[in-house]
C-alpha cells in the first residue's frame, strides 16, 4: 500500500511541479522590431511590407515550449504560412547552437494522446490497488471516502490562442485561427489574420538564448530571446 500511495504522489508532484514560464525578448535582434506586451508577456513584432508579424515564447516546465504566431496580412498580396517549417534553435552557456523538435499539430495531438493515455492508465492502476489495499487492510468493514481528483490533461491544458494584434487607426482584421489553438497551414489574403501556437520541445542545457526564425512569404524573420522567467 505504501508504494502505491508513493506512485500517485509522484504523479501528483510531477504534475504540480511543471509551471509556466515567459522568454524575455534578448536585448540584441536580428532586425529592429518593436515590443509589445499582451497581458504581461512580452511579444516581438515587426512590421514590414505589408506585413506585421508579432511572436512570443512561452513554456510550460523545462522542455513544452510555445511559440506564439500573430501575423496581420496588410498587403494586397497572397502568401501560405507552413507552421511546420517555423525553425527553433537553442545555445549553451558556451554558445554551442542544438535545433529544437517543432511538432506539426498531428504530430503534437498524437503524442499528446499518448501521454495522456499512459497517465490515465498508471494513475486507474495505483488508485484501484490503492483502494483494495485500503479496504483489505480495515477490519470491521469500515471504510474512508476518497474524493480525491484527477485530471487527466493537467500537462496540455495550457493551450490558448494569443490575443490578436491591434493596430492603431485601424479596423480588425478577419481572423482565422484554430479552435485548438494549434496552427496549421493557411492562405493569408489581404487584411487577413492568423494567430495560434507552435509546439516545440526543447533540449535541457540549450536555453540560454532561443532563435525562433518564422517563415514569411519565402523567406524567414529572426526573434531572439535570453532570460527565463516565471509566469504564474
């Protein structure tokens, strides 16, 4: 019965312990960009050719990172932005530069289902021996209630679409974004928005500085960010 009660609160430890963090843009970028700031979380943007372009970087524990895409098409022209071809790139205390894993959103929502599954079913399997052990343990047939909880999504359920980006002066765009939050190819036509998240996993030890480069109508925009810092 003790190792069983050991399982569930590792679980419940491990699920406590994985808290939400924001990247803090580096002081020194590629381009100039502006920063903005959406309900505390610092974005950069920029805004070229008809073109404004705002991206943030979260995590979620160590290694579940989002990169937050809002891209405002205020040109006349037509582009496809491909989420899956979005580059990230983590550097060592050293410098030394490692890519980052960018999940397409199949890809994610595949391994998501997984972990859940796996969660779910170790967590049914010590709370049941739990329970037996409990009950074969009491004598006289007394019992204790056991409300205690779980939740099965308690690692994916950061998932959140980004505020749109708004411009001074000007009307909303239309908006297209998933309901799940998770961006997927898309046709910008003019006075279009897109916004939604990227997954990316991160490799322990690379987080000093964080490239993030984001495709934009053949060719690629670079943000970088540095310090980590706590969300919640």
């Amino acid at each position: 019965m003790r190792s069983n009660l050991l399982v569930l609160c590792c679980l419940i430890s491990l699920a406590s312990c994985h808290r939400q963090f924001y990247y803090r843009p580096a002081p020194s970028q590629p381009e100039h960009p502006q920063i903005i700031y959406t309900y505390g979380i610092p974005s950069i943007r920029l805004n070229e050719n008809g073109i404004d372009l705002a991206v943030d970087l979260t995590s979620r524990g160590q290694r579940d990172m989002n990169v937050r895409v809002a891209i405002r098409n205020q040109s006349d022209s037509i582009f496809t932005f491909i989420p899956e071809l979005v580059r990230v790139y983590g550097y060592d205390a050293s410098g030394r530069k490692t890519p980052f894993q960018v999940f397409t959103a199949e890809q994610y929502i595949r391994r998501r289902n997984t972990r859940n599954a796996v969660i779910a079913g170790v967590t049914i399997a010590a709370t049941v021996a739990t329970v037996a052990a409990v009950v074969n343990s009491n004598s006289g047939g007394n019992s204790n209630d056991n409300n205690n909880g779980w939740d099965n999504d308690w690692y994916w359920a950061s998932l959140a679409v980004p505020n749109m980006i708004m411009v001074p002066g000007t009307p909303p765009a239309p908006f297209n974004g998933p309901v799940d939050g998770l961006l997927r190819p898309h046709t910008l036509y003019g006075r279009e928005e897109l916004r939604g998240i990227v997954k990316v996993q991160a490799r322990l030890g690379f987080t000093d500085k964080i490239m993030v480069e984001i495709p934009i109508d053949g060719g690629y925009k670079q943000f970088v960010f540095d310090r980590r810092e706590r969300r919640f």
